[in-house]
C-alpha cells in the first residue's frame, strides 16, 4: 500500500500533470484502485493518502456537490486543491 502512496505523490509533484484533465485521468485512475482495495468508495476515501480522518472525503464530498450544480465547471476541482 505505501508503494502506490510513493508513486501517487512522485506523478503528483512531476511534470507529468500538464493539464486539468490529465490531472483528474490519473486522480480517477488511483481512486479506482482505492475503492478495488478498501471494497467501497467511503474506505477508499478514508485511506485517500494514508489518512484515514475523512479529511480528503469531507473535501470531495463538498466539490461533488458544487459540480452537480455546474457540471461544467472546473474551478471546484481547482478550489477543491487550494
């Protein structure tokens, strides 16, 4: 599990990340293998980086929320990261 916290955080700090939406490819790519591990999206969510407080939930929870009410929006996704 610590392995792909590593590799998470070192694509997450490279150059990789050119854009918003090859930001939210990968974000979906390693939340998908969260819930496969944890078995649900609220375990994945609560282990989201190694902490299991709900912090990251509560953040993701709240900008769902706000994208429901303008789909096509990114700058919940951006507030979201400040």
């Amino acid at each position: 599990m610590r392995e792909i916290q590593r590799l998470a955080a070192s694509v997450h700090s490279s150059s990789i990340i050119v854009d918003d939406a090859t930001n939210i490819g990968l974000g979906t790519e390693y939340m998908q293998y969260r819930i496969n591990k944890a078995q649900s999206i609220e375990g994945a969510y609560k282990l989201y980086r190694g902490l299991s407080n709900g912090i990251y939930y509560r953040k993701i929870k709240a900008c769902a929320d706000r994208l429901r009410a303008d789909p096509d929006s990114m700058q919940p996704l951006r507030d979201m990261v400040k």
